[in-house]
C-alpha cells in the first residue's frame, strides 16, 4: 500500500505508547483513523488531540481481549468510513514471570490481550477488507520476544512468538489468494513506553505483586524497565511501521542490532547448541 492520503487506518492499543504514536504518523500522511484501547479517558484525549490537528478520527474503547468487543469496532470502522485500508492490531501487555510462577490469570490475561486481540482483530477486519477488493495491509506488534526467549518472560515470549508464526501464516495465506492486502509484523526492541506498567490495565486474574519475585526474576525486570526507559521514541518505531507498509515488508525491526540475536537463535537451532542468552 503505497498511497495513505484519505485511506482508513484501525488502530488498537491507541491512546498512548507505540499505538498511539502510528496514528500521529498515519494521520500526517492524511488517513482517516478509529483508534480503538481499554483505557476510556486517554482514548478520548489521544482522538481528540488527533482531531485539533485536522484528522479526521473516531474511537471506541475496546478490550481487544474480547471478540464482540472487537467485532464492534469493525461495525464502527465500516460504518464510519465505508471501507478500512490499514488494520494495526497492537495492544498489548507484559507480565514478567519465570513459568513455573505464571498463574492461569497470567496466561488468560497475557495471551487474551497479545494473541486474541491479534486474532479477533484479523478475524473481524479482513473478510470485509478482502471483499472490497482494494489495497490494504494489517500489521500485528509482536516484540523482540517473539523471535527470541527471554527469560522470566514465559507468557509474554509464548504470546509474541505465536503473533509472528501467526502472521507468516497470514502473508502465504494472502500471498496464495493474490489478494491485494499485504501482511507485517512489528518485533521492536526497547521503545519508552508504559509497557514496564501494564497491570495498570489488567483484566484477567491477579496484579503481580513486584516483591514476590525471586532476586533472579527481580533482576531480570529491573533490567527490563531501565531498558524500556532508554529506550526509542515511539515515533521512531510509528515510522519504521508506515515505512514498512509502504515498502510492503513483512518483518519490522526497529534496532540495527537485533538480527545478531535471531541469528545466535536459528545457529543454537542449527549446530544443537543450548541456548544463548541474548542480551538486547
Ligand atoms: N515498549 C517496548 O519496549 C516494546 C517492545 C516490544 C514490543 N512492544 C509491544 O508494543 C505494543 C504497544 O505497547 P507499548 O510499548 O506502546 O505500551 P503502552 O503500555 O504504552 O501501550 C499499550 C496500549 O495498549 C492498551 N491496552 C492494554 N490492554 C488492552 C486491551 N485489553 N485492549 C485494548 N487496549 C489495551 C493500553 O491501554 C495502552 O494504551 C505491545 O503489543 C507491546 O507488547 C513494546
């Protein structure tokens, strides 16, 4: 999808964050947005500040989570707009945990918001994207930790890892219909974000209480905030994903160092070596 003047862009997890700065990005290019979060109040603040910038911009809080609440906000976008063109399924949520320490609540919560919310979103959007016939392109955020394992990140790795294969799964699918949508999945490293606060808006089982952590997990998160903190820009990450649309490439990363760490991955694969603890 080359054009993005007048063009409809659906975002999730929109009101701040990654989210948020793609429909700063997408609405300079002038598309026309519905920003869908569960967070009410900033949703309202992030599609109003969009608005007194000229966009033209909708939203609907949503808990990408749930099914019909994501089937609503593709009501809202075709009703809105008559046709949707780009589709970012990007909420999500962390939870830092060994495995042997990940609730059920953890997993519902964890792989409700990162992996259904992906799939509801493909589910709810692309039929009628595919039967307008036009050109488009949905994009799922995954993370680093959806080519990589760290540790003390069981849940939140399994969800990103089942985005990636669930999108490459999506390209052959269209690629084999020669639709005219195409497919890409975000993978960034540390971008500053409130991803380090996510239980902030926890749906599904207990809030993690920090001091409950072995030291080692401890650390491991302690080490995972500061990066988040030093991390990019969102909007950075925002124009490496309109970048990538245009360009219609699958696989967005947003640090030149990342590839070391897939490459150290495939060769433990390859050369049956344990594996190597990747430091990003
Ligand atoms: N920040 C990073 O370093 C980083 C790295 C890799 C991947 N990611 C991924 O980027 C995406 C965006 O995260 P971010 O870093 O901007 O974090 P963020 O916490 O700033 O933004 C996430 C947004 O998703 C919303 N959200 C949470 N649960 C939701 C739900 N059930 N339904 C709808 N919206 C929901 C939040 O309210 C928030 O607005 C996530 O998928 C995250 O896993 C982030």
């Amino acid at each position: 999808m080359k054009e993005f003047e007048g063009k409809v862009a659906v975002i999730t997890g929109a009101a701040e964050g990654i989210g948020r700065a793609i429909a700063e990005e997408a609405a300079a290019r002038g598309m026309k947005l519905v920003l869908a979060d569960i967070d009410a109040a900033k949703l309202d603040a992030a599609t109003a500040e969009l608005r007194a910038k000229g966009a033209d911009a909708d939203g609907l809080r949503t808990d990408v989570a749930k099914p019909s609440q994501v089937d609503d906000l593709a009501d809202l976008a075709f009703a809105r707009f008559g046709r949707v063109h780009l589709v970012v399924a990007n909420a999500g949520v962390a939870c830092a945990k060994p495995v042997w320490e990940t609730t059920p609540g953890d997993w519902e919560w964890v792989m409700g918001v990162n992996l259904y919310g992906v799939t509801n979103a493909l589910r709810a959007f692309l039929p009628r994207m595919l039967s307008g016939g036009e050109e488009g392109h949905v994009v799922a955020t995954a993370s680093m930790a959806g080519l990589l394992s760290l540790p003390s990140m069981a849940a939140y790795n399994a969800s990103k890892h089942a985005v990636v294969t669930v999108m490459e799964g999506l390209h052959h699918d269209l690629a084999l219909r020669k639709a005219a949508i195409g497919a890409s999945v975000l993978c960034p490293s540390w971008v500053k974000t409130r991803i380090s606060l996510s239980e902030r808006n926890r749906t599904a089982g207990e809030v993690t209480r920090v001091e409950s952590l072995d030291p080692v997990a401890a650390k491991l998160v302690g080490a995972v905030h500061e990066a988040v903190a030093g991390g990019i820009e969102p909007a950075a990450a925002a124009r490496a994903v309109i970048e990538a649309v245009a360009a219609n490439r699958f696989y967005i990363l947003t640090h030149g160092n990342s590839k070391s760490g897939v490459k150290a991955r495939l060769e433990d694969i390859l050369q049956d070596r344990l594996p190597t603890l990747v430091r990003l």
